[in-house]
C-alpha cells in the first residue's frame, strides 16, 4: 500500500504529471494525493479515470503519503517539503530550494540513480530543466569518456516561465503575426505595446520574432541564475565538483521543449560513431542524426516526448577529445514533471 | 570622378545597400550604377532622390565602373567578377566564390583595411553574414589579448536565406498565430501544412515557433557549410590560422539580425571592464551590458542598425583568459551591404 501526493497538481508541471500517470501501463501506488493552494482545493481531476478532489495544502494533507511530489515555487517547498517529511513522506521536489544543499541528492535515473537513497533530510531535489535537458546524454558520454569541460548555450522554450510564459508568448505572436514586422529597430515591441498587451510581461523583452539572453535573474559577474544552475547542478549530478562549465541561456519564441548547443571535452579519445552508439543504446535518448537527410532534432518535433533527442553530432576539428552536438529536450516532461516522477518510481522499487 | 555599380541592385541586400548610399552625408561617386539579371532591367530605382534605370548584367554594364560591389548567387558571382575585374573595375563580393581563395583578400575594414588593397584578382571578398556579425568585437579584443579559441553557437535570422526566408517566416507565423500550437509533437507543421503553404520551403524545418539546427549545406563529419565558414573566414580575417574553433549554427523565427553566444578564449588575461572599455571605445560597435537592468543586446532592438551590439559580457568561471559574450548584428547591413560598402568606401579612400 503506497501512496503518491502531487504537490501542485492543478499547474503546468503537475498537469503532465497526470498525463505521465495516466500513460503508465501499471503504477505502484494505492492511492494518489492531488493537493494544491487553498484556492484550488475543490477542483476534481481524472486520474487513470477516477475522479479525485484537490485537497488544500495543510500538514495533515500529507498523513499516510510515501512520496510526495513537489512542483511549486521556492519559497513554498522550502516550507512544505520538510513538514512532509515529519509526516513522514519522502518529499521529492522539482523546486530550486534544496539542489544545492548538500544534505540532499539531486537525482536523474540514468545517471545517479543510487544517490536517491541517500537522503539525510528525507527530501531528493529535481534538477532545473535546462541542466536535465542534456543530462541523460552527457551522463552516458561522461561514463564512457570522462567529461572535463562543457561549454552550452541554450535555445529555451516560454514554458520554461510556466503557464504565464506560455500565455505570452502565444498572445505576442497573434500580436505580431500578419504584420510584416521585424524589420525596424523596436517595431515587434510598437506592435505588441499596440494590441494592448500588459507592458508587464515574465520575459524581459519581446519574446515573439526575437530571442532573449536572459533567463532568471542577475548574479555576480553579470551570469544569471539560470546559467550558474546549469553549471553547478551538472557537477553535482555527474559528481564532478571541479567540472569547467561556461553556458550562457537564452529564451527562444517556442512554447515548449529546450534545445541546447553542447560542446563537451572528454578525458579521453571520443568518435562519433562511439558517441552515436552509446545514445542509440541508452533507452531514454532517441538519437536523429542524419544530416544528409536533414534530420536533426529540433523543438517542435520533441515536444509532448518522454526522451531526449540527440543530433549534429561532430568531432570538433580543433580541440582535442571534444564533440559538439545538438539536444532536445521537452522541458514540462523529461525536463520537470517525468524525472521527478521518475525517482519517485526508483523511490519505491527499493 | 569615381563611378560605383551595385550588381543584383534589385534583390534584399542590395536595396540595403541603396538604403546605406542614401543615408550617408556625402559619398564620393559620381554615378552610380544599377546592374541586375535581364528579368529585372528597365526598372527604375531612386539612389540619393535621383531616379536610376537598372541595366542587365553584361561585360559593356562595367566599362567605365571603378568599384563594383556584388550581391548576386556564387555561380554569377565566379562568373561575373572576373569579367568586372577584366573591364578596369574592381569587384567586392559578397557571395562565397572567392572568400577562401588565397589571392582574394576577404576584408573588415575594422580588423584587416590593409588587406583590401593587395588583391592579385581585383577581387575583394565580403564575409558570410554569420562571422561577421561577431568580427568587430573579436577584432578588438583579438588586438588587446591575442585570440587563442572560440566556440560559437548561432540565433540566426530569417533573412539569411534571402527574401524567400522572410516570405516563408512571416507565412508561417501568420499559420501559426493564435491557434494554440506548440504542444504536441507535429502539431506546428500540421497547421503549416493545413493553411496551405507549399512543402518547399527555405529552411528543412517548420521555423515558426521552432529552432532550426540547420543552415547551408552538409559537410565532411556532419559540420554544415555555415559552421565551416564561421571556422575559415575568422581564421583568414582575424589572421590566425591555427585559431581553434568550434561553431553550431541554428535558425531562429527571427526576420533579421544575428545573435551569437560567443566563447573566447585569449593568450593573455581578460576583464570585463577592459573588454566593455574596448568595445565602447570602438564606433562600429555599441555596448549595452546593464543586465541588473535588464539592458542587454536582442535582435528586435537591433535590426535595421548599422553598428554591432555587445553585452552580457562575462569572465569565464572555469576557463582562463576566457570571455564569454552575446552579440547581435543586422545580418543585411554589417553583416552584408554594409560591410560591402565599407569596402568600396576604403579602395576609394586610398
């Protein structure tokens, strides 16, 4: 008798969160928790076809729950998450407020699964979804050649910013599209500014026919969050705390699914052929990789997909041990919702 | 008494070039003339408030013309410049027929002026529009710290595949917009298909609401010709044969202006505020690195301006002597018609 809490079921993350349970061909739980902020509490959801009433986030919400899966701000697992695990849950949580304390695992399957149970504070923390977008290949390449240095520049989707981004961006393309805009400094912002949008907006500039170099917020050096997660969330995971890592994030007009630019050296002699092999072997990772062919992975095509997609895989022609290549990764699924689910699956093999 | 032809006068980047030519205060021609293929001669064009007839492309078009500047196909261009160059001209190409041919200089006038003028062809090659976006900025900095490597990832614009990739985006923007697209794997391409746009199109992928990890052509080991003219030409403009390089280009919906996410790496030490100094003190490039204020370069802010814009400019955590950058160029001005121009502004000067 085991059972599943989503904390946050009624968002972006805790929707496909449903959706991955829903798609399982058998779960392990007796009975799944849906709870939420006070204000959704109420609302009745499916769930493999039974209806379950939200209940509202409250201490006594989380008696008789094994596992309870977190997907809300900061602030808010940084509260519940330990009051679930004094009522004795296993709190796994897709926040930022734990990935860093070293008291608590930060866990991709394929990569660290073991790590998932060794939990000093009855808690396992979720990586952001850009550091998880290239995890499961950097993981598989890091096993067979060893990785000394990453240098990634992102291609991130709106979803990213939650239902708020995704809103946005969809309402600043029905703005612009048809207008002929985008050829004159600041004429996709006059038009957005003229179909009535709030000035207000979770993106920093015009999303819509522009990209944004700018993700999270600003930190020493002038790198933002988002960047430095990237960095130290890959060496915690891949357990390489002296890993070099320069990235630099950038936000893309695509709803869903981030796309990554790797170019990743090695300790060792690295081939694509090898590196193709390894991606085609790994289960969670579809390789496309045709170039002739014009198959690569690009965004619209991983969207609403479980793996990682890999393609343009080049031996760099300068650098020693060195590949370059081309990921996809649907942010809301591998990137949030399905790896959280996952370790909660490895959480209860055990 | 110095006479300038524009050949392919009537395609994107020559009416770019026409813009630039009426922009300038003075300009030392005393006749421009207007070339362009058969299909388009008779028209009339306003250079300067004078009203010009485009004559077809012909040997007797160049007699008399000092500077012929190019922005035709590759196959006109190794065919017609040379016939320029045998009529008394001088020809500055802006296709790839010559870029790499050691007895053709391939100039920006901020790295390498000297070069225009040792041209055993008469023929001087303008950069792709990729590498040159981030060319002024290099340059400088190459200069101050002597540049070792680079790995390069591209947002690149539309425009890059001519007014056929505008049409295209703005097409499939138009589709696209307010349907609620980007969810489900396919579903942008459905609804590009549905609204009846043709299979054929610029890019091998929907680009509406996608990235493209694609551009130009396949290449030994999988690099395209795009990511292999971004290695060469800094290589030959900057001087540097051995220079390291890495590239991965990706279109983004995007109308015009380039972005690159830029990793250098240089022989001597590096500081941001040099850097920022040396960029502010350069008139072809304007820095705008306030990320606090959320001030930093995107192509919506930059299209349709002549300078190259720097920012988020960072000291590399983990690799020394390393910066890591954004920059943004108007792929049709600096980073084609205007670069061109400068050239022939420099063999006139001299």
């Amino acid at each position: 008798m085991t059972t599943l809490a989503i904390v946050g079921a009624t968002g972006a993350v805790g929707s496909v969160m449903i959706d991955i349970i829903d798609a399982r061909e058998s779960v392990p739980w007796s009975e799944i928790r849906l709870i939420a902020s006070p204000r959704s509490a109420g609302k009745r959801l499916k769930v493999r076809g039974e209806e379950i009433e939200v209940v509202a986030l409250s201490p006594e919400a989380f008696d008789g729950v094994d596992i309870a899966m977190f997907d809300v701000p900061d602030a808010v697992s940084a509260e519940w998450a330990p009051v679930a695990v004094s009522r004795g849950a296993i709190a796994v949580d897709n926040s930022g407020a734990f990935r860093m304390d070293p008291e608590v695992p930060l866990v991709v399957p394929e990569v660290n699964a073991d790590q998932a149970h060794e939990r000093p504070k009855g808690i396992v923390s979720n990586p952001n979804c850009t550091t998880l977008s290239m995890m499961a290949a950097l993981g598989a390449l890091h096993r067979a050649f060893g990785l000394r240095e990453l240098v990634v520049a992102s291609y991130q989707a709106a979803s990213g910013a939650g239902q708020e981004g995704i809103d946005r961006l969809q309402a600043e393309l029905a703005a612009v599209a048809g207008k002929g805009v985008g050829h004159r400094r600041g004429d996709v912002a006059e038009v957005i500014a003229a179909a009535g949008l709030p000035d207000e907006s979770p993106f920093p500039a015009p999303l819509a026919m522009n990209v944004v170099p700018f993700a999270g917020s600003v930190r020493d050096g002038g790198w933002t969050s988002e960047e430095l997660k990237v960095r130290n969330e890959s060496r915690k995971i891949l357990g390489l705390p002296d890993l070099k890592v320069s990235a630099t994030c950038v936000r893309v007009p695509v709803v869903t699914t981030h796309s990554l630019s790797v170019h990743a050296t090695f300790d060792r002699e690295v081939d694509v052929a090898t590196a193709q092999q390894l991606f085609a072997a790994q289960p969670s990772i579809v390789l496309v990789d045709e170039p002739e062919a014009k198959r690569f992975p690009t965004p619209a095509d991983v969207v609403g997909e479980d793996p990682t997609y890999v393609g343009r895989i080049r031996q760099a022609l300068d650098f020693p041990n060195t590949l370059d290549f081309f990921v996809c990764g649907d942010n809301l699924r591998k990137g949030a919702a399905l790896n959280t689910y996952e370790i909660a699956e490895e959480l209860v093999r055990s």
